[in-house]
C-alpha cells in the first residue's frame, strides 16, 4: 500500500512516500520569506505548495496509485489524539482558521490531491490541537481567557512512542516530559499516553523560541496594543513570526545565533542563554506537574542538533530526570504509519464534526 504524508511547515514543505512500513521517497522544498511574501495569507499559498508537490511527485514518477494520502493537521478544534477522516466539517474550519500557520493546509492539500486518485482516502493524524489537558490546567487568571493546547502535538507523541519502545514499555505506561524545540517551542507532561499540561506554543505562552515571543509581561503588552504606534497585525507578528530570536538578534535560525556566540558576540550569548534558560524553567514547572514521577526528559526539534543549546539545558534540567535527545523529528513516519494503521484495521478512524 501506498501512502503520501504531507508536512506544510511555516518555512517548508515536506513530503514522503511510503510503501508499506518503507520510504521510497522524502523530500523537503524550503521557502524562503521572500518567496513567501507574495503571498497575504497562509491560505493564499495553497496553489503554490500543491503544485510543488505534484510536479515533484510527477518528477519522480511517484505520482501514482496511494491508496492514501495523510497531511499534518491544522487549528481545528479542540480534539482527540488520532486519524481523522478528511470531511466537510474539517476543510470548512481549516479554511476559517482564525489562528494562522501552515498546518493549516495539511489537511485541504491531502484532499484536494487524493480526489485525483480513485479510491484513495485523505486523513490527518495527531493535529496541532490535540486537547488532553487536564481540567486544572485550563484555566488562566481571567475567566475571559482560557488555556489552550496548541502543540507539536504529532512529534510528541511519536518520539514518546519511539523512546517508549526503546526501553520495551508502553508509552501509556510512562510519565515524560516532551520539549520539541523548533521554530517554535511547546514543552509537555505527559502523563501514561496524555499530555495533561503543555504551553501554547503558537500563541503566546511558555519560552520564547526562535520566531515566537512566549510568555510576555501582561500590563507592558497591553500599553503597547494601546499606544497608537502599532497596527494589531504587527503585534500579532510580534508575538508570532517576529518575536523571541528574531526580535532579538534579526535570525529564526538558531543555528547562526551559535555561530555568532563563537565569534564571540555576547548580546547574541545573552538571548541564547535566556531561551535556554527559559525552556528549562518550563521543564521544571512540568516536573511539578508530574509531582516528581518522571521516567525520561525527551528533547527534540531542529535546536537538538545542537551541542552547545544542549549541554547548556542540561546543566539546568539533568537532576530533574534521565534526558535523551532526538534531534530533528519523526513526523513523516509518524503520518504515513498512522495512516497504514487506519488502512489495515489496527486504528480507529474518528469522525470530525
Ligand atoms: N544543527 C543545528 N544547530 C542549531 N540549531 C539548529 C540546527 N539545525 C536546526 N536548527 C534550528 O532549529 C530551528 C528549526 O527547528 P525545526 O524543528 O526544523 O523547526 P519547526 O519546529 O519549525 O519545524 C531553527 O532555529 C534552526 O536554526
Ligand atoms: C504549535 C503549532 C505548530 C508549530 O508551531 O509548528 P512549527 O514550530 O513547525 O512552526
């Protein structure tokens, strides 16, 4: 059987082919800010990035009969871990997503390309909006505002199931704590197979990362929204897209802030070492949540690739548990696995509505 998983990334598109449980195929298309700059919405890319994929596809003479196609899902609602059949109900609130990313797109791109091929199914498996909180961590100081799951949802759990099996349990068996730290960071308790308590990732809460501004201070956001200097639109940027790094030092690549600090640039030392520093007291708030009882810490993302963001967290967090590091993600298998999983019977396919 064959299967196209879909990846649309705020700075990438990413495709794999699978046979079964083998790639054939993976690729990454990257799009530069100015490439995408043409484009006024994430929704506005969607002619873009499809076409990028069937030329490839096509290209590679892998344009063929999938017997599915799985995208990375988008802001949905709030919902359940697993593969969801794409329907009605899910492209209308992808399409009216009022949070923007390009997950967004998963989902319509997965359709849309598997309407091509008679009898091919089209899912999304562990969106962004997996909700498994537990009640307590709902809730903010304003009952106007309430805590939302907004995570890397789909690399969590697979690098949780992978540690899992690498130790012969079961992930439900297991108290972790995930951070996945990319563009953009969400640092999770999972607690035996649910993340009971995660930062939003996307939206302004938890560490600042490379494009996103994290946390900030309530009373100096809302003098800002107030002053007349800004439009609402570019503090949204700020918040997401331009803050953390970016607003910092002009970089999302973390990458480049390393090789500054060698070159010895220390307001460069100064913002690194204060998103480490700030990851590392999400990881300890999560270890209370966890009372304690926690088996492993799983670091991953783009940032784990790096020796020097890595060590220096670990001076931080190595008391709290064992750490293990999987740099990069697991997101394509994970998609097409799920998918596999739904074709053969092994996983239930649920219903969005
Ligand atoms: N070897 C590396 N050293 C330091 N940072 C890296 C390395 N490789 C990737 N990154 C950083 O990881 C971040 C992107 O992580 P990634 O997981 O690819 O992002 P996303 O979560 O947006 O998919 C960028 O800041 C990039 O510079
Ligand atoms: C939490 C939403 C997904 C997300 O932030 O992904 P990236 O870090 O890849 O932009």
């Amino acid at each position: 059987m064959r299967i196209l998983a879909i990846n649309p990334g705020s700075t990438s598109t990413k495709i794999a082919v699978y046979d079964n449980e083998n790639r054939l195929f993976v690729t990454t298309f990257y799009h530069s800010p100015e490439a995408l700059s043409h484009f006024p919405t994430i929704l506005s890319q969607y002619d873009y990035r499809k076409e990028l994929i069937i030329d490839e596809l096509k290209k590679e003479n892998l344009f063929s009969d999938f017997a599915a196609i799985v995208g990375r899902g988008g802001l949905l609602k709030p919902i359940a871990s697993g593969v969801y059949e794409v329907n009605e109900a899910m492209k209308n609130d992808l399409r009216n997503a009022t949070m923007q990313h390009a997950c967004n797109l998963g989902g319509l791109l997965a359709e849309d390309i598997a309407l091509l091929i008679p009898g091919c199914k089209a899912y999304i498996a562990d969106p962004v909006v997996v909700d498994e909180l537990e009640d307590v961590a709902r809730l903010s100081g304003s009952p106007l505002m309430m805590r939302k799951s907004v995570f890397h949802a789909l690399n969590h759990k697979a690098i949780a199931r992978k540690y899992a099996r690498s130790v012969n349990k079961k992930y439900e068996e297991l108290d972790l704590i995930v951070a996945h730290l990319g563009g953009g960071i969400s640092v999770a308790a999972h607690r035996q197979g649910r993340v009971i308590d995660v930062n939003n990732a996307l939206e302004g809460s938890g560490p600042f990362s490379p494009e996103r501004a994290g946390t900030l201070p309530a009373r100096q956001l809302v003098d800002l929204c107030f002053s007349g200097d800004y439009t609402q639109e570019e503090i949204k940027k700020m918040i997401t897209g331009r803050g953390g790094l970016m607003a910092h030092l002009g970089t999302t690549d973390a990458q480049n802030v390393v090789k500054r600090i060698n070159e010895g640039d220390a307001r460069a030392e100064l913002v690194l070492k204060s998103m480490i520093y700030n990851i590392a007291k999400e990881i300890g708030a999560m270890s209370v949540v966890l009372h304690g009882k926690i088996d492993a810490i799983l670091l991953t993302g783009g940032i784990s690739y790096n020796d020097y963001c890595i060590n220096k967290l670990k001076e931080y967090i190595a008391f709290i548990a064992p750490v293990y590091v999987f740099p990069g993600e697991d997101e394509m298998e994970a998609l097409a696995f799920n998918a596999l999983g739904v074709l053969r019977g092994k996983l239930n396919c649920k219903e969005y509505y």
